[in-house]
C-alpha cells in the first residue's frame, strides 16, 4: 500500500476498451491508475496555464492607454 493513498474514483469504462487499455498499460510499463493520473495531471497543468495567460491578457486589455495600439 502507498504511503500516501490517493482516494479511489469510480469511472465508466467499457470491458473492451479497458482491457486493450490494460495491454497497453502493461506494454509500457506502468499501472493503469498510473498512467491515468499522469494523463489527469498533464491536462490539469496545460488547463491551469491557459487559465493564467487568459486572466493576463484580460488584464492587459483592461490597461489605460491600450487605445493606442
């Protein structure tokens, strides 16, 4: 058991599809729970920084003065 467990999630996911996702899994090395928090992370992290720029640039675009550009 992890130090650290992560709370379980329930997902649908059809038998078919689940076991070809455990082949490849399993080809690449890795767990599927695994491998589904590093897809969960990497969408989260690209979300997170597409957040930051949209807030800089409405900020940008509240500035005085951008009616000069």
């Amino acid at each position: 058991m992890a130090s650290n467990p992560t709370p379980q999630r329930v997902i649908r996911v059809d038998d078919e599809t689940w076991s070809a996702y455990g082949q490849l899994c399993e080809e690449k090395g890795v767990a599927r729970s695994a491998d589904l928090r590093m897809y969960i992370k990497r969408e989260v992290a690209e979300w997170r920084k597409k957040q930051t720029l949209d807030r800089r640039l409405k900020h940008l675009g509240e500035q005085p003065g951008d009616d000069i550009l």
